[in-house]
C-alpha cells in the first residue's frame, strides 16, 4: 500500500518524494521489522512506523 502512494506521488508530479518513499521501504525491508509474511514477527503498525522515520 505504501509503494501505491509512491506511484501516486510520481503521478503527481512529485518524482523525488515518490523516490523517498521507495527508499524508505526498501530500507526497512533490508534491515527493519518484518511482518510475518516476510519471516518476521512484527505488526503492521511497527513496521509503518519504521517506514516513516526512514523518511
């Protein structure tokens, strides 16, 4: 749902914002809380939240 927003963002016009957002999830995806589809324990809220101070 987040990388949706960042598709908007580029829609938008706003490429470089949209570029943060993936880097952010990204970011967490490699070295962040994961929820249980990916192996992880974490909720949804704990990985948002690790999204968002990526940014």
């Amino acid at each position: 749902m987040v990388l949706s927003a960042a598709m908007l963002l580029d829609h938008l016009g706003y490429d470089d914002e949209g570029d943060r957002v993936r880097a952010a999830v990204e970011s967490v995806l490699e070295s962040g809380p994961k929820t249980p589809d990916l192996g992880g324990d974490a909720g949804t809220e704990v990985v948002t939240d690790a999204v968002v101070d990526e940014l």
